[in-house]
C-alpha cells in the first residue's frame, strides 16, 4: 500500500515528499531542503482552506500542522514519515551531515537553540501575532496581547544579545539548523505589522541577522515554496 496521500500524488516517488506552505514553519524545512542541495517534491497544503484536517493528510501529520515529509529513502532504506519541523530539521540535518556541527559541544549548543525556537520564538511570536492582529476585536481587553507583546520582546532581546560580537549566525560563522528554525520567525513578524509595538528596529543584531539569512540565495529559493 502506498504511503502517499492520494489526494497529492507523488509525481516522483523516488525523491523525498515536501507537504508545506510558506509560512515560518513551512519555509524552515524548504529552506534547509535547498540549503543542502537534496531534491525534493513540494505539494501546497492550504491551510486557509482547510487542507490540513484532510483525512489522507491526517495519515501523515496527525496534528493537522505543516509541515511534512514523506522521505522514501529513510533510515534502514525504508520510507520515513516525519512531522514536526524542528525534528524534520535534525533529520535532514543528520542525513545529510550539513548544518550540525560534529563536534559534541557545538553540536548540543547548536540544538538548544534549535529547541529555543521550539519552545519559546514560535509559540510567543505566533500567540503575539493572534492577538494583535486576529484577535484584537475577539476580545473584551488586552492582557493576551500585552503578555505575549512583552515575552516576544524579551526573547528578541536574548536573540540580540546572542548576536553581539560580531557574529554572523547563532554558533558565530557557521550557518545552522539553529538560524534556519529561528529567522523565518523573525521575518514572520513582518506579517503581524507590529513592529511599533514591538520596537523591533530597537534590535539593531536581529534586523540586521534577518537580512542577511533572506539575501541567501538557498534562502530565497525556500521561503516561497507551496505558495
């Protein structure tokens, strides 16, 4: 029985299956796809329209969220189905032997800013968008958007402390997993149209960390991918 959803059919069944769309998420895992150079398939899955609680995509992602991947070629030459971004990052990461460091120390400290994203950058940043922008008339005041507001800039502040001393990326010179989970959000926040209430140019390291991530060519390529 094939792994794949009929509803977005592999043209290529041999090359690793991408189900996104450019959302901070989606563009984590296009970006690092294009970043290491592994072909792949991308299938839109729309999730203004609902894609998402498609039961042939629940097969794959049971927590109705982009993205996905279906790799044909997973460990022990079997098919992998991943979700989770952050894990699929660590996956291509591993498979591909870029974008990790392997040295033991760089590589832990490498992953515990992957899991900062994780747990902290995505849901504050995300929380902060809804109620700014999609809630502000569902509710009766503004506590949620003065609290994820302010989380939202206190994590923006450890980022650009993170970034003083001249470094290019999170580990210094060396682009990683760690960079491409984190800037998408930063340039994620572009879409909330809060940055006076966020100060964000008060962040002069973060601004200038997220130009530099979207003038790569890996990255230009990545971020428009499903849309």
């Amino acid at each position: 029985m094939s792994v794949y959803p009929s509803r977005w059919p592999a043209t290529n069944p041999d090359l690793l299956q991408l189900y996104t769309l450019p959302t901070p998420n989606g563009q984590k895992v296009s970006i690092m796809l294009e970043e290491i150079g592994m072909p792949y398939e991308a299938h839109k899955i729309d999730i203004m329209a609902g894609d998402q609680f498609d039961e042939e995509y629940l097969k794959i992602n049971p927590n109705n969220k982009i993205p996905s991947i279906i790799d044909p070629n997973g460990p022990n030459g079997e098919p992998l189905i991943l979700m989770e971004s952050g894990a699929i990052l660590l996956y291509l990461a591993e498979k591909s032997g870029k974008l990790l460091p392997t040295d033991p120390a760089k590589r832990l400290e490498t992953l515990q800013w992957l899991f900062f994203q994780v747990g902290h950058v995505g849901p504050m940043f995300g929380q902060f968008g809804h109620f700014y922008k999609y809630a502000a008339d569902k509710t009766t005041d503004d506590y949620g958007m003065h609290r994820y507001r302010d989380e939202t800039k206190r994590i923006l502040g450890v980022l650009e402390k993170r970034l003083t001393d001249g470094r290019t990326w999170l580990m210094g010179d060396e682009l990683t997993i760690a960079d491409i989970a984190i800037a998408p959000w930063i340039k994620g926040l572009d879409w909330y149209e809060g940055h006076d209430e966020l100060g964000t140019n008060d962040y002069a390291n973060v601004v200038a960390y997220r130009d530099r991530f979207y003038d790569l060519p890996s990255v230009q390529r990545g971020s428009i991918v499903g849309g």
